[in-house]
C-alpha cells in the first residue's frame, strides 16, 4: 500500500495588507499536542492482520509565527504565516484505487515527522485569537506500516517521503496569556484512502512563549 497524502485548498485572494504595527507582547513560539488524537484513527476488522498494525495516535508541534499584519478580504482582517515541526502517528482503513479486483482493502499505520510552512487568514481586527482559517504544505518522512485483504496477514513496511498539504478551519482560545485551547478541523485529499476527501477534527492544547 502506498499512500500519499496531499492537501486541497481554495484559500485564494487578491488583496494584500500593510503590516501592522510590532506588538512587543506577541508570542512568536508555541508547542502543542493534539489531546484527541484518536478521532483520526480508523480501522477495518475484516482485514487479516489488522490486529497486528499499531493503533497508537498522537500529533505534536513545535511552532514559529510571525507578527499578524493587516489583511483586508471579505470577513479576513489579519493573516500571518508560521513554519511548524510535527511528530505524529495514527492508524487508518483505506482502499487503494491502484489495486485491481475487489480485495484491495486494508488497514495501516502511519509513524512520521513533517517539516510545513503554513498561512493563516484571522477574523479578529487584533491580535491571534478567534475563528480563522488557513493552508498548510511540506514534506514529511513516513515509516508506512500495512496489511491488505489481497496480500496475507503479516504486515509490510516502508519507509519513505511524502509532500504533505492541507486546509484547516479553527476557533484559538487564549485561555491563559501563555496557554490556548485550538478546536479544529483539517480537511485533505487523499489519492489512497476512503477519500478523496479526509476531514480530521483536533482539539490542540498549546503553551506560548
């Protein structure tokens, strides 16, 4: 099974802002961790080996991101890009289109370490908390674990890279001045998969500092 994750996205404008004054306050690190991992998960018990591929979900990120500046477009009023390392892990069913004859589900785990620039678009007038929504893209090393309905019950492994993009909707909270709560949603098409569309919840928790 090879699986390659690329991302959709129709985040597009024509109206570039000035940048906003420096605010000294702003928090250009973060590290977070995604406290409902297993939402992404999926499995498919019909599959023989299924029980053999790890189930163990999990995402964390390390964060850099720039000052918000001025971004007047529609309902958007600030933008700000960030590059953001994340370590992540999960299990997932899929059916692979490459395959021929009926047979071709199976089950799989995805281990890996992702290095992604990313833009996000903020509806707030001021600072980074709110509904936004935003695009993000890299590349991400893998170690691709899988056992299919065609192909026996002990698992196969590869390690390999993949480009890696997606859009994302979210609601940031700051709970605390160097503690948020990030609800959201990613949304990413899968040329492998149960896609071709993959929508992922998150519920992220993150310090600033």
């Amino acid at each position: 099974m090879k699986k390659l994750v690329w991302g959709t996205t129709l985040l597009m404008a024509c109206v570039a802002g000035a940048q906003a004054a420096e605010n000294e306050e702003f928090k250009h690190f973060s590290i977070s961790v995604n406290v409902v991992p297993t939402l992404q998960n999926s499995t498919d018990t019909s599959v023989p080996g299924e029980n053999k591929i790890n189930d163990t979900a999990f995402q964390y990120q390390f964060n850099y991101i720039n000052q918000p500046t001025e971004y007047k477009a529609g309902p958007v009023n600030q933008k700000l890009d960030y590059v953001s390392v994340r370590k992540f892990a999960y299990k997932h069913a899929y059916t692979d289109p490459e395959s021929s004859g009926t047979a071709a589900d199976g089950v799989g785990s995805i281990d890996g370490v992702a290095l992604l620039y990313g833009q996000r678009y903020l509806l707030a007038e001021q600072g980074y908390q709110g509904f936004g929504l935003g695009w993000y893209a890299g590349y991400a090393l893998i170690t691709d674990t899988w056992v299919q309905k065609c192909c026996g019950a002990n698992p196969t492994e590869e390690k390999r890279g993949i480009p890696v993009a997606a859009a994302e909707l979210f609601y940031k909270w700051d709970v605390l001045p160097n503690l948020y709560i990030e609800p959201g949603v990613t949304i990413a098409y899968e040329s492998k998969g149960t896609g071709p569309v993959n929508t992922i919840p998150a519920l992220i928790v993150g310090g600033a500092f």
